[in-house]
C-alpha cells in the first residue's frame, strides 16, 4: 500500500506492508487472549507467524474484529498436520507477483514462512512419549524422573498447534 497514493499522483513513495501489520496484530491478540506462552520465547514467535500467515493467506481481506465464523474458519486452516504445510506453499505460489511490482505484505508473509520452516526449535518428541507418567510411579519409577526425548523440529510444527489452541481459546 502506498500512503498518499490517489490515481497514480502518490509518485514512488514507501511501500508500507499495513496488512502484514495487522496480521501480526490479530496473531498477537489471540496468543496474549490464550496466554499460552511467553512473548519473548521463540515458541511464541512461531505460534504468532503460523497465525499470522493463516490469517494473511486464508482469504485476501483483513477485518476490524475477529467475529465467530472467522474464528471457526481460523480453527479449521489451523487444524495441525502437513495439509497446512501444502496450504501455504500453494497459497504463497498463487500470489506471485509479476516482475517489477513489489508488495512489502507478501515479502514479509515469504520471510515468516522461511523462518517457520528454516528453524528448528528443540521440543518434545511427541511420537516418542511412553506411557503416561502416573504408570511409570505404579511401576517403581521415580517420580518427578526427566526421560522426555527432544528432538529438533521446524518452527511451524510447534507454532501451528500453538496458535490452533489460542484460537480455540480465543
């Protein structure tokens, strides 16, 4: 978007990417609703870019206020598993611009998604967890023991399943 741009007389002023803005802004206030994790973590930076981009690729319009059917719509696209992954790639190629056209929003929608899916951030590994932890204090074991394996996993499997929850809290 460029301010003060009226039927071509705006003449090459800063391209300002307001409706990334706002995504982070919506992303930012469903996580900080959920208070799921702390501002500061990485974690939270991925659950905010995982929303972000959900919000920015779900249908091209950005509103005032989150109302129930856009809530139900972001749960959906949120739902965790590799068809998000497919979702926003295919989404991303659809809006490529034509040379020479640059759109700050996008360029920074591409950045987020590099970032979601170029770090790995150390986490449970959820495939590996055993039995539940009250067994293994049936069964002799110590309680309060740390046998959690961590394995490094891109930043988009934790940060969809995070803004999926805040959404769900929201």
């Amino acid at each position: 978007m460029r301010p003060e741009d009226h039927e071509g007389t705006g003449g090459g002023g800063l391209l300002v990417p307001m409706v990334w803005m706002y995504c982070e802004y919506i992303a930012d206030e469903v996580l900080a609703t959920g208070d799921l994790m702390e501002p500061t973590t990485l974690e939270y930076r991925a659950g905010r870019d995982a929303l972000a981009l959900t919000v920015f690729l779900s249908d091209g319009t950005v509103t005032d206020q989150l109302c129930v059917a856009r809530v139900d719509e972001l749960r959906l696209l949120t739902a965790y598993g590799p068809g998000w992954r497919r979702w926003v790639c295919a989404r991303l190629e659809a809006l490529e611009q034509p040379a020479g056209l640059p759109d700050p929003d996008l360029a920074l929608a591409r950045a987020a998604w590099r970032w979601l899916e170029e770090t790995e951030l150390l986490a449970a590994d959820l495939d590996a967890i055993g039995p539940p932890p009250w067994d293994a204090v049936n069964a002799g074991g110590e309680e309060g023991e740390d046998d959690e394996t961590r394995v490094w996993t891109p930043a988009w499997q934790l940060g969809l399943p995070l803004g999926h929850l805040a959404v769900h809290l929201y």
